[in-house]
C-alpha cells in the first residue's frame, strides 16, 4: 500500500513536525528548536543529542507542492557553509525538506 501525507501548511509546522519526531526518535528530552523567526541561526533550526553524539544540527527547509518547490544542490552547499559557522561546532548536520527526490541532490549531499 503507498499512502503520501501532505507536507505542512507552513515552515513553522513543518519545523515543530521535525523536532517532534526526531525528538522522539533520539529519545533527547533536551532538544530544543534553535531561536525564532528573523534570529542568526547558523542554517540550524533543531539542536539536539543522540546518544553520546552532540551537537546535531537540523536545518527544515519546507518546500510547497504546488508550484512545485525543488531544493537545489546550490541551497545544500549554502546551508552546510552556515551550519559549520555554529558553535560549538556540530557532530552532525541533517538537512530535511518535504521537496521531491533528487537523485543530484542526494550524490551531492552524500559527498559532502
């Protein structure tokens, strides 16, 4: 069976969505959603633990279905030049997005 869930409304929701599942996910009663709206973030907007790994970075990048969105390997550079300017420096960085698979975009983003 194939079932696809709409993205979202807003970025806002999208980004509560990823901290609660990768809060969950990690068991990391500590993360926290990294500033508000209109802060210097780094590109981080979830910062959380997962195990003994700390600091995660977690950059939400919510894309719209129509007109379609794509988040292109140029963004991915972008993002991944700013996560490394936060401190203290991160362990690891995930980028997630509702975007539509891009098979350039993930052999770019598995070189990084």
């Amino acid at each position: 069976m194939h079932f696809e869930q709409p993205p979202p409304r807003n970025w806002d929701h999208f980004e509560e969505l990823c901290a609660d599942v990768f809060q969950e996910e990690w068991r990391d009663a500590a993360l926290v959603r990294n500033g508000r709206a209109g802060q210097a973030q780094h590109g981080i907007d979830i910062i959380g633990r997962h195990g003994a790994v700390w600091p995660i970075g977690v950059q939400c990048k919510k894309k719209s279905i129509w007109p379609v969105a794509k988040l292109t390997v140029r963004d991915l550079e972008k993002e991944v030049e700013q996560a490394k300017a936060f401190r203290p420096k991160l362990e690891q960085f995930y980028l997630v997005t509702t975007a539509v698979d891009d098979a350039p975009l993930i052999a770019r983003a598995q070189a990084l």
